[in-house]
C-alpha cells in the first residue's frame, strides 16, 4: 500500500498542507489505496512534504508524485481532455502554485497574528528552551524563501494585490462550470481545490482570504470539492462552516 507522508489535520483543514491535500485528493481521484504517515518529516527527501513510499520507492514532490502514480497505476487524471485543455490545465497548475501559493503563503506566515495561531504551533513539541527559538527560524526561512522569489520583496498590500490578480483569473476561468476544465474533474481539480481551501478556511484572517471570498464561484466551487473528498470533515458540513464564514462566504455556502 502507498503511504503518504502528511502534516495532518490543522486549521480547520483536513490536512495542513495544500500540497499534501493535491496529493492525497488525487490518490482518492485515481481510487488508490493509502495510509497517512504524520512522522516523516524528519526524513522528508526534499526537506519538505508530500512525498510517498509506494513498494519501497520514494517519490518525492506533488508533481513528481502524480506523475509516478499515473504512470505505474495506468490512470490518466485528465482523461477526457484535448491536448489544448492539458496544456491550459498545466498553465493554470503553474498561476496556482507559482504565484497564488506564494502570496497564500504570506498570509499564514507573514502576518504574526497569523503566524502565531498556526505555523507557530508545529512547534509546541519543542523542548521549551529552543521552541521560540525554532519558531523564529523557521518564519526567517520561510520569508527569505520569499524574497528569494521575489515575492516576498513586495508590501503586504502589494502580496494581496497580485494574489487578487490571480484570484480574478481562476474565477474568470472556472466561471460557472462544475470543475476548472469544465463538467469533468481533473487532476487541476485537487491543485486548485487545495490552495483555494487552505486560503478560505476560516481559521485564519486575511486581506486576500476577503478577496477569494469575494468571488462566490470560487468559494462555492471549493466547498463542493471539499464535499466531494472530504465528506467527513467538518468545515464541509454547511450549517457549521457558515456560522464562522464572513458573510460572503455565508452566502456562497447557502448556494
């Protein structure tokens, strides 16, 4: 059986991580059985989650992963679309995690009060002398890998501007289809479910979480993906999800 290594549940998610979530939503998508490993970071290939063992191979990366899974296992996650709608489905994989994710990236890191009620907490097992410590680093790492990508060499109003850009084009692309290629579910599908669901969770307050919500098709759009992967999880669960959700998203939820 696959394995995939995970953070977990956290921030009203079913997983921490928009990356793991691609990854264990496209498993589902394929019909492969796993289990999800929450201790293997520490041992995490390219310093960081998902990867997978499948059968003794360690595959490291969400692309690399789907596209080991595809290949093994014979499934084609964009089964049904044209050569076109593949490269346009690669584009619209590339605006969600090149640009929005940086910029959703911000928001959980970047703003402290933010930071402090949720990153700041993979921590807390720590010894207490070093956990301040390590939490620092880890924000110091995470905002010089955003400069790096430049960014992060940008003003917050200036993050959440560019990540409304990218917000305005997903709900002009999706506009009132079911999925983002249109009446069937791709691999795209997990890509832009779980960044736009790690964004919207209520759990964390920000200027570009009001600008997603803002677009009803996109909210409405993650709640039914969420639905369909994730029935058991609570912010899935209407009445529950509405009484914390702003009241754009209320609306968008009683849709």
């Amino acid at each position: 059986m696959i394995t995939l290594y995970a953070f977990g549940p956290a921030f009203g998610l079913p997983e921490a991580s928009p990356y793991v979530t691609k990854t264990e939503i496209q498993l589902k998508m394929a019909g492969l059985p796993y289990r999800k490993d929450l201790a293997g970071f520490a041992a995490a290939p390219k310093g960081k989650l998902p990867y997978i063992e499948d059968a003794g191979e360690i595959v490291a990366d969400s692309t690399f992963i789907r596209a080991h899974l595809e290949w093994k296992y014979r499934v084609d996650l964009d089964a049904g679309l044209e050569d076109r709608q593949r490269a346009e489905a690669w584009a619209i994989e590339r605006l969600i995690e090149d640009h929005l994710g940086w910029a959703s990236l911000h928001a959980r890191w970047g703003l402290r009060e933010n930071f402090d009620k949720g990153p700041a907490h993979f921590f807390d097992a720590a010894p207490e002398a070093i956990r301040d410590k390590l939490r620092e680093d880890a924000r110091s790492e995470v905002a010089a890998a955003m400069h790096a990508q430049g960014i992060g060499r940008h003003q917050p109003h200036e993050i959440d501007e560019l990540g409304g850009k990218s917000l305005a084009a997903l709900s002009m692309l999706l506009g009132d289809r079911p999925y983002m290629m249109g009446d069937t579910v791709c691999g795209l599908d997990a890509v832009a479910a779980a960044m736009l669901a790690g964004l919207l969770t209520p759990f964390f307050e920000s200027p570009l979480r009001r600008r997603a919500e803002s677009f009803a098709n996109l909210s409405a759009y993650a709640l039914r993906m969420m639905q369909q992967y994730y029935p058991e999880h609570e912010w899935t669960q209407r009445p529950a999800a509405a009484r914390r959700a702003s009241p754009r998203l209320r609306e968008a939820l009683a849709g």
